[in-house]
C-alpha cells in the first residue's frame, strides 16, 4: 500500500479495495521487484473475465526512482497478454489528463483516446483520457500486434 499511496496521493485506493481487487477471480496482477532487494519498484491489474471479449487495466503504478526504466512498459506488454490469452479483442484503462508520460506510453503500445471522463479523478477533479487498445485487428505478415514490442520479464 506504501506504493499505492505515494503513486496516487489523493486518489489512492483504499485497503479494502486493494484486497477486494487482488481476490477477484477475473483478475490478474502483478508485481516488479528490485532484483536482490525484495522492493516492489510496480505493479499493475487487469480485469478480464475469460471469453468476454473485453479487458481493462485496473491500475499500473512504478515508484518514482524506476520511472522511465521499462518497468511500466513490461507490466503492461505482460498484462496485455494476459487478456489476449483470456480472449479479450479490446482492452480499456482511464488515465489522468495530467499524466502525459503514461499517457505517452500507452499510444507508443497502441493505444487510442476515445474520449473524457470530466472530472473523473476525486478528490481533485482531474478529468480521465479514457483509451482503447484493439487486439483483434489483423497484423500484416513480418509485424508485431500490439503490445508486442517488448515482451519479456518484468
């Protein structure tokens, strides 16, 4: 919860919607550690019943020492494909309008704006970038679908 916390200051999740998260049965979390340090440097959610075509990322937090590191990118490619294995075709997350690095990253592994949730982030009021990503498009032969770039362990 110290990452939750110092991530999301105002807006972080309480306790018990961590646990009632992490105990859903249609979800998939993971976590990055430091190597040899046993610190959790990120981690990241997915909601994705098998099947239901749809998934969404739920959170995805990186300690502010490993931003711009590839930690977030490979919690990301790797929840990505979770929810292509689920059979998901499209997968959904909200991002600050205010955080332009990840939504940055998430253009970079395809994702596309379709649209704003005013007001979204309580209790400050930030509006949300909601984005989508489309995994049942056809890739052209010799090129990677996306979320593809950088498969590998976080």
């Amino acid at each position: 919860m110290l990452l939750e916390s110092s991530t999301f200051a105002g807006d972080a999740w309480p306790r018990e919607m961590m646990r009632a998260e992490l105990a859903n049965p249609h979800g998939h979390y993971l976590v990055a550690e430091m190597m040899h340090a046993s610190l959790v440097v990120g981690y990241a959610g997915l909601l994705c019943p098998r099947d239901s075509g749809d998934g969404d990322i739920q959170t995805i937090a990186v300690s502010h020492e490993m931003r711009g590191q590839g930690v977030g990118r490979s919690l990301l490619v790797a929840l990505i494909s979770e929810a292509r294995d689920r059979g998901a075709t499209r997968i959904f997350l909200e991002v600050r309008a205010d955080n332009d690095p990840a939504q940055a990253l998430y253009r970079n592994l395809g994702f596309i704006p379709i649209g704003v949730r005013k007001g979204y982030y309580q209790p400050d009021g930030v509006d949300a970038v909601s984005m989508r990503l489309d995994l049942g498009v056809s890739a052209r032969p010799g090129s990677r679908s996306p979320g593809e770039e950088m498969e590998g362990a976080c």
